[in-house]
C-alpha cells in the first residue's frame, strides 16, 4: 500500500437500517468498517433475523465495545454481556441484544460486509 486514506464515520460510505439499529459503512484499505448502533430494545432475532432469515446469526465478529452494553447469547448456551472497552470475537450462531436504556455502539472489523442487506 502506497497511499494514504482517511475516512469519518461522520461521513460513512453506506448506512443500512433495521428496527431499532442502523450499520454505518466505511470502506478503506480493502476492509470495510462498520459502526453499528442498536439502540434501547434491539435483539437480532427480532431486528435483523426477518432480513436474514437464518436460525441465528451466521456472521463472525471481531468488534470493540464503545459504549452501552450489548448482551451475547450463543447457540450452545455460552452467554455474557460486552461493555464498554471489550474486544469481542464471535463465531457464526448466536443472538445479541441491548441491554438497559443506552445505545450499544460496536466497532466492527469483520463480518458485516453482508449483515442486515437486503439487496
């Protein structure tokens, strides 16, 4: 790589929405970036599961945890919450929700180039 790129998620190159919770796109250096925003009374099986259509979620994640708390529920019953300041690394099969009155916001660095698209 010979060059120098620098993007805003105040400027993201694609915004997806679904209920309660939107995905903002950047797409620099060959990966794309996503901020993802649940807000209060987001669940994927809820939210994003009818766009999906599969049992659980089959999207790998590797995110940092930015703010509010986002509770994980694996399909083999594993379960814990991500908070503010947790890296997180997520196999395919599993739910997610927001806990409490905040947002969730997560940084994620893979498996959302495809996650809640319709097209």
């Amino acid at each position: 790589m010979n060059y120098t790129e620098l993007k805003s998620f105040g400027k993201p190159d694609e915004v997806r929405e679904f209920p309660n919770g939107r995905l903002e796109l950047i797409k620099i250096g060959g990966a794309t970036i996503v901020r993802c925003i649940f807000e209060p009374g987001w669940k994927w099986s809820n939210s994003v599961q009818p766009i999906a259509k599969t049992k659980s979620c089959e999207a790998p994640h590797f995110q940092y945890h930015v703010s509010g708390v986002l509770h994980i529920l694996m399909d083999d019953g594993t379960e814990f919450d991500c908070k503010p300041g947790d890296v997180s690394l997520l196999p395919s099969g599993h739910d997610a929700w927001t806990v409490g009155d905040e947002p969730a916001v997560v940084v994620d660095f893979q498996g959302m180039i495809d996650y809640a698209n319709s097209k």
